[in-house]
C-alpha cells in the first residue's frame, strides 16, 4: 500500500543518511548559485510556479495500486528581512506539495512543505521536508512540465494541516503505481504567492 500511517522504520544507516542529506541541503541558496533552480523559477522576490495533476478514472482504473488521485506541486523563491547573519536577507526556495489519495476523505488536500536545492547532478532539485520528512526529486521534463519523483527517496511526510503533529500524518511512499507524476504549469491565477500558502 502506497500510503500507510507510519510507515516501518527506515534501516539505521539509510535513516542516519537521509538526516545528514536534509541536514547538508536546508541551507540558503547564495545568488548565483541557484543552478536549475532558476530554470524553474528566476531567483527574483515573489517568482512562483504551480504545476498540477487530477488523474482521471480511467488512468486510475489503468493504475489501481495509484493512491495519488490529485497532485500540485508549488515552487517559491523568497527574501527573507535582512538580519545580522544575512545582511541582505536570507534567500530560499520554498516547495508545497498538496495531494488527494483514495481513501482519505477529509476536506483539505495532504501537504508537505520545506525548501528546495539544487541537486549534484545539476540537471534536477531536490526538495525536503523539514524534521526527516522525506522528499522529492524534481526535473523538468519540457512543455511546462515536470517530473515529481517519490521514488528517489521513497517516502513524503504529509499533513492535513501545516501545524498538525506528525503522529497525525501520513506517509506517502512509493509503491508500485506511486512512483513518478507528470505534472502540467498552472496558470498564474491558480498559483497562490508563498505568503499565502
């Protein structure tokens, strides 16, 4: 089952790994070194890009181990205030993943939140959740659309409410069916600036 609440526990070194990877990652991204993350969005204040997904019935009929039956992804760049540790204010790239799953009936869609960076082999970024929450992969896979990879990490720690405590979340792993989303640029009307996240 592709979405489970909490999922087995990951072996200690994949788990010791994956804490030094968000560990090493959640860092401010420095001007000029945005690498393609600036192909998703310029690293100007307020730059933004939506993409989404609602898989049809006879995709999911296609795919029925598919627990994804929406998907969006958002992407924001933001200057923090100025402060004494980052005099011209700290920059960041900021990713909220919201997702419908069969069987889950509540009113707001899951999410997961946290920041994006460039990944090594500079052709996609890697964004994670905070606290070991697990992460994606993402490409840009032309056309105004990206790839979402779950599979690369494996897991995605979701929400129904920014503040709710992770006991009440759901993991989201990756399955047979769950693996990769195609995802297609939303129009700038449905794209919400981060403020309004």
């Amino acid at each position: 089952m592709a979405a489970s609440l909490r999922s087995p526990v990951l072996p200690l070194v994949a788990l010791s790994a994956l804490l030094v990877c968000a560990d090493a990652r959640a860092q401010a991204i420095e001007p000029g070194k945005e690498g393609e993350l600036a192909n998703f969005i310029p690293p100007e204040a307020g730059a933004r890009a939506c993409f989404g997904r609602i898989y049809d019935e006879a995709h999911l009929k296609a795919h029925p181990k598919q627990q994804v039956t929406e998907m969006q992804f958002r992407l924001a760049y933001y200057i923090h205030d100025p402060d004494e540790f980052a005099p011209k204010g700290q920059r960041n790239y900021y990713f909220e993943i919201l997702a419908r799953l069969r069987g889950h009936k509540q009113a707001k869609p899951l999410s997961a939140m946290g920041e994006c960076s460039p990944s090594d082999d500079g052709k996609s970024i890697f964004c994670g959740v905070d606290c070991d929450g697990g992460g994606v992969m993402v490409k840009r896979s032309g056309d105004g659309k990206i790839m979402v990879d779950l599979e690369a990490l494996g897991r995605l720690r979701m929400t129904s409410d920014c503040g709710e405590d992770e006991n009440g979340g759901v993991e989201l792993s990756s399955g047979a069916d769950d693996k990769r989303f195609l995802l297609s640029k939303l129009p700038v009307s449905e794209c919400p600036s981060y403020d309004d996240w």
